[in-house]
C-alpha cells in the first residue's frame, strides 16, 4: 500500500523527520505512537502534501506510484485520506455541498459515474449513522461550531463517505470522551477490509483496545525508533515514553 | 495560476475598433453641447433648462478626493457625451469574440444565445431572447406596469419623470452627480402602479441590447403604494466598454408600503494585471422610502472596474420604513473599490440593516465607508451593521470607516466588524478532500460571502458564484 524510505523533512531550518521508514501492506493497520512534538503530525501532513514542509531526502511509493510527486488533491483522488487533529471550520460552507465535491472529484478520478442526488443522499444516511452523526450536523457548515467531538466523528463520516485506500487519522481519539471513542473506532472498524489499510496516530494506547493494530510503531525524534505487537502499546502504558527515550539515548 | 494570470491580463486587448457605428459628437463640455444633446433627444423645454443649471452648479463643485483611492483624474473636455445609442462594437460572429472573454462566458454558463446577445450579434434562432422580451413586455403592460428607456419616458410619461426626476439625488449632490444630471443620454424607467406586484424580476438585461449601457446612465424607479418590485441590474458577463469614465445615477422612490428589491452585478472592465486601464465607476444610488412601512432593500455583487466609488443609500423618511444593504466586493490586482451605504433615520421606527462583505486579492484595496444617521425625529429606530473584510494576499488591503451620527436617544446602533486572512488550512482541507485549489477558493469565498449572496434572485446567485470564483482565480498568496 504504502512504502516510505529514509524520508527526511523540515520545516524552516528545523529537520522534523530524519530518516523514517514504514512499510505498509494492504489490510493492515498500524499505530504510530510517541511523545508529543516527536513528529506524527508532520508525517500526515507530508504523506498529505502540505508545502509548509520541505521533503528533504527519502521516497514514498504510494500503490506503484511516486507520493511525493503528487499535488495533494491527486493523493487524496488516489485514495489517501488525512483524518485532521484539528479539523478546520469553513463557515458558510455546508457539509453537504462540500462532500459532494469531494465524492464528485475522487468518484470521478476512478473513472466512476457521479452520484445521482438520491444515490448521495442514501450514502450520507448510510454512513452518517455508522458514526451516530446528527442529521443535523450533515446539513450546517463543516465543523462550525461542532464541538471537539463532533469534528473527530465528522472526519471518520468523510472517510467513510471518500471510501480511501490509506486512511491516516492523527490523534482522531484525542479529547474524546470513552463513548465517542468507542463511536468513532466502530466506524473504522466498520470500513476494514483486506484492500483498505490505516495508519492510526495516537498518543495513548487506550483507542487501541477499539482499534486492534496489526504493527504498532513508535515514532522518537523523528525516526521510527521500535516496532513491534499490540503489546508493545501495552508496555508504553506501563512503562511511559521515559523508557523509550532512555532506550533511545 | 500564473498562466491564467496572464491570459486574463491580455484579455481585453481586443477591443473596440471594429466597427464602431457611432454618430458622436466632438468632445468637450460646454452649454452648447448640453442644448444640442436636448435637440437631438428632441426634449422638452423643462429638462433643457435642468440640464443647464445642472451644469451650472457642476461649473462651480470640485471633484470629491475624501474617498480611499487613487487615480487620475479624468479630462472632461476630453470626453464626447453624446453618441448614438447603437456605438456598441459589431460583430458577426462569436469567433470575432476575443476567446478570452468567451471563455469567462461559457464558465459562468452563459449560453451561445445569451452570448451573440450581449455581443450584439443577431440571434435567429426561435427562442431567441428578443421575442422573450416582447413577451415581457405585454405582460407588464396589461398590470400598468412602465419600463422603458429614460428618454422614451421622457417622451411618453413626461409628468412622471418630471415629478421625480432629482428628487432623491439632487443635482446639488455630488460632482458626479452634477456632470449626469447635465449630459445623461441614457437609462431605465419604471413605474410600478398601486398595489400592484411585478410577477417577475425587471432586468436591464432585457434592455442592454436596445440601447447599450450609457456612460452617464440615469435610472429613475418609483414604486407606488403597496406595490413591490424586484429590479437587476448588470449581469454577470464581463463588460467592456470604450468610455472610461462612468458616473450613473439610480433615484428609487418607495410609497407607502411599497417594496423595492435592487440587484446589482457590476463587472466592468478591471484593467490589466499590472493596474493600467480599466473602467472608472464612480456612483450615486439612493432610494427614498417616503411612505409608511415602505421598504428599499439594495443588493450589490461588485467584482469589476479599476477605480468604483459607490454608495447605495436609503432615506428612511416613512414610519416603520425599511432599508437593507447588502454587498460583496471583490477587488484584485491593482483595482480599488470605497463603497458602502448611507442609512439616514428620518421617521419613527424605522429600521436598518448593512452586511458588507469585501474581499480584497493582489495588490487591491478594498474601503467600506458607511453612514448610519439617527436624526431627532427618529424615534426608536435601529441599526445593525456587519462589515467584514477577507485578505487574499499580504499585499492587498482591507479598510474600513464607519461614521455614526445619533442624534435621539431611543435609538440601538450596532456595528461589528472583523478582518481575516483566507486560511492556508481551510485549503488544504479542501485540498485533502480532493479538491482543486480554485474549487477550494470558491468554496470558501462563497460560503463567507453567503448571507449577501442569499439575497440575490435564485438566477443571478447561481451566476454570481461562479462569478466570484472567477474574479480571484490564482489569487491566492
Ligand atoms: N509549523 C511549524 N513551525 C515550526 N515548527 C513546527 C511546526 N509544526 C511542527 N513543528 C515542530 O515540529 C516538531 C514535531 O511536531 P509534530 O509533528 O506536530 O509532533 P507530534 O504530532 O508528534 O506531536 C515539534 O517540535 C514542533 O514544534
Ligand atoms: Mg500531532
């Protein structure tokens, strides 16, 4: 699905990422976990494309072909999803409007036929009831005025919805409380398949319980520091990340 | 985008040499040229003499220099201000079109028919939209209803021009103001009778093709007791025109309990990418709402001219009268827009409501400039006032000046106002999502400027949307 090798980044002078590599096969689901500022939310956003951060070294080959060449809408037409930590709000925009562009685009990239209104409308039903999403939240301007919550089971709707091939949520569990936890990781559980992987950022290993990774990694510095089973979440919440860093120096 | 950047800035090369059939006088302004426009418009005695002491009182005003922008000013002499109304450029087919503004056309969905229309070209086929306005036509005037050319209702309805004409905008009022009432050639009237409602939108549109688009136009609306109307002006095609300076005036009168819905799309010629050329805007609208309950609501999507200078503005003189403005201002480039409204408070209750939307891209400046007047015999009245500014670019400028003046106590006044800088993130959203980044600034725009464009009629809000996109392509930075 996803082969990343040796990739560096920075933002400005400072090197975020100094050589992480990840390999990850369709089906699977792999959990990158690490301290805060160790650099999970800079890999999303340069597997996503964001320009704020320079690519300086390292290759990504994404199904066949080179990421890293892409403009961020192709990614995201090619099947890659960035679940937000801190989804944006676009006032007057209504999510629903808004999601039909996005299906209409990455449908149309596939070479599929857009959606008539009735088929999409039967699809936001579908999918907004896998995440137990308001009707109303469908209808009023992506994430205003959400709350915390709201925003996190609002992305795993639009990943529902986008249907991705690689779906990264970065700390999608943070600041949720134990039943919004369990809601959104029934979502993802509901969209395994043997085609589609995850790479699931968190901080803690409690979403773990929810979501059962296939590899759990952890991510120090800016490098992939140890790899391992669902156990080695359950170590890092016995023993703490101090463990690691010492493991590490 | 820098490609499409410079594709736009060539856009209107093109331009107005071909076939130009114009029966123009020499240029320059002088009572002469006045009498002989009333001649050749083959006016009565009362509007000649109008004409002249408008001109007189120009003769004695300076041009206005307090508003946010700059230029040079025009050479009035230089100007020839009368030409047949026919000087639109001809062509015979829309391959003549520069391919450009062609393009701009088939992205807002305008269809080949419309298109050969606003180019003047013939259009033959059975829907043609010539017969839609015939069709029109009769039916407005089995409800009494009047809608013409100012000079025809010059001619036909003369007491009524007569009576109104300079009553909401005096000829004392402004500069630009002055200069129209002296040598407008052209522009609309209606006359909506009592009681009566116009079962459809009125649109200049209908009429651009009989006389062309003035460079001094005069348009002179008066809705009578309980009647209500909805007018557009403009349309959402790009305009070109060979006259750079424009200086219209809009006089709306709303009787008791009359209501009058005023839309505008303005999208003149901006000028190149670089700030040369482009059209001169520079406005005087006001509407009167004279009866009780009488109501002035004005709508205004701005996206075009090089310099505009506009402030639409209601007189709320009835009790419990109502007046709205709502506005979204596009700037890119090196355009400049200080426009905004006026609400005076005159009778008890009565009520205003102003949401400005500015949108500033390139190196423009975009003002909002808005008065709010209580004056003492206005009791109880009330204001709300939102203006909000959206920043593009680093490079362009958002500004606003909000003058309040309460002279009675029981009044509310409420202004808020913000200033934003488009988001990296909410693109990248977008972005994320799958999106393109002109459909990502689309989206955006168009959900800050929705409350305005709201208000539109449903045909021109689809038009505008595409519109606005349109105008700031590649803007981001
Ligand atoms: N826009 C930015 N400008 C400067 N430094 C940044 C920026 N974004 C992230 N960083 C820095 O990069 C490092 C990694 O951040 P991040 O990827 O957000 O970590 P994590 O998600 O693991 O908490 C941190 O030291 C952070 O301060
Ligand atoms: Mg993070």
């Amino acid at each position: 699905m996803i082969e990343i090798k040796d990739l560096k980044a920075s933002i400005g002078e400072k090197e975020i990422l100094k050589g992480l590599n990840l390999v990850v096969k369709p089906g699977e689901i792999h959990a990158i976990m690490g301290p805060n500022g160790s650099g999970k939310s800079t890999l999303a956003s340069v597997l996503a494309g964001r320009e704020d951060y320079e690519v300086t070294g390292g290759e990504v080959v994404f199904n066949g072909k080179n990421l890293l060449e892409m403009a961020p809408e192709e990614r995201a037409r090619e099947g890659l999803f960035l679940a937000f930590q801190y989804p944006v709000e676009i006032p007057g925009v209504s999510n629903m409007n808004f999601l039909k562009a996005a299906v209409g685009e990455v449908r149309k990239h596939r070479g599929e036929e857009a959606l008539s209104a009735k088929d999409f409308l039967a699809l936001v039903k579908e999918k907004s009831a896998l995440v137990e999403l308001d009707g109303q939240l469908a209808h009023r301007a992506v994430n205003e005025g959400f709350s915390g919550g709201e925003k996190k089971r609002n992305e795993v709707f639009q990943m529902a919805m986008l249907e991705p091939k690689l779906a990264i949520l970065d700390e999608t569990d943070s600041g949720l409380d134990i039943d919004a936890l369990r809601i959104v990781a029934q979502g993802v559980n509901a969209m395994r398949s043997p085609e589609r992987s995850f790479i699931v950022i968190t901080h803690y290993q409690r979403l773990l319980d929810y979501i059962v990774p296939d590899v759990v990694h952890v991510l120090y510095k800016g490098r992939i520091v140890k790899t391992g089973t669902k156990e080695l979440a359950l170590e890092l919440e016995e023993k703490g990340y101090d463990w690691i860093k010492e493991t590490v120096a | 985008m820098e490609i499409l950047d410079e594709i736009t800035g060539k856009d209107y090369e093109f331009g107005f040499t071909t076939n130009i059939e114009s029966e123009k006088i020499p240029a320059g302004l002088n009572e002469e040229i006045i009498r002989v426009i009333s001649a050749k418009k083959n006016e009565p005695s009362w509007l000649l003499d109008w004409r002249l002491e408008a001109f007189k009182i120009w003769q004695g005003m300076n041009e206005p220099e307090w508003a946010h922008v700059h230029y040079t000013k025009p050479d009035f002499q230089a100007i020839s201000y009368y030409s047949a109304p026919k000087s639109k450029p001809k062509y015979n087919s829309l391959d003549e079109i520069d391919p450009e503004m062609r393009k701009t056309m088939d992205r807002l969905g305008i269809s080949m028919d419309e298109q050969k229309r606003l180019n003047g070209i013939a259009v033959d086929f059975v829907m043609d939209s010539v017969s839609v306005a015939t069709s029109f036509k009769e039916k407005l005037a089995e409800l009494g209803i009047i809608f013409c050319s100012i000079s025809e209702a010059v001619q036909e309805h003369g007491d009524l021009v007569r009576k109104y004409l300079g009553t909401v905008v005096p000829r004392t009022d402004n500069f630009y103001a002055a200069l129209n009432s002296a040598v407008f050639t052209d522009g609309s009237f209606c006359y909506i009778p009592k009681g009566v409602r116009c079962p459809m939108e009125l649109s200049t549109y209908f009429r651009i093709n009989e006389a062309g688009t003035g460079q001094f136009e005069r348009t002179l609306l008066i809705a009578d007791e309980e009647s209500y109307v909805s007018y557009l002006e403009g349309c959402t095609a790009p305009q070109r025109d060979e006259n750079q300076l424009h200086a219209a005036v809009v006089e709306l009168v709303a009787m008791e309990k009359a209501e009058i819905k005023y839309s505008t799309v303005q999208n003149w010629y901006p000028g190149d990418k670089d700030g040369n050329g482009g059209v001169f805007n520079f406005v005087t609208k006001r509407g009167l709402c004279d009866g009780y309950k009488s109501k002035i609501s004005w709508t205004q999507v701005e996206t075009g001219s090089a310099v505009t200078w506009k402030y639409p503005s209601c007189i709320l003189k009835g009790d419990y009268s109502v007046g709205e403005f709502y506005s979204v201002a596009v700037t890119n480039h090196f355009q400049q827009a200080d426009t905004g409204t006026k609400m005076i408070h005159i009778g008890r209750n009565t009520h205003s409501t102003i949401i400005s939307k500015g949108i500033s891209a390139g190196h423009s400046n975009n003002s909002y400039r808005g008065l709010v007047q209580i004056n003492s015999s206005a009791k109880n009245a009330r204001n709300f006032s939102q203006c909000d500014s959206l920043l593009m670019t680093d490079t362009s400028g958002a500004h606003t000046f909000p003058y309040i003046e309460v002279n009675n106590s029981s009044a509310q006044v409420e202004h808020e106002a913000t200033t934003s800088k488009i988001g990296e993130d909410q693109i990248f959203y977008c972005l994320q999502r799958g999106l393109d980044e002109e459909q990502a600034i689309s989206m955006i725009v168009n959900g800050y400027a929705k409350e305005v464009l709201n208000k539109l009629p449903m045909e021109f809000a689809v038009e505008a949307q595409k519109l606005l996109a349109i105008s700031l392509e590649g803007s981001v930075g």
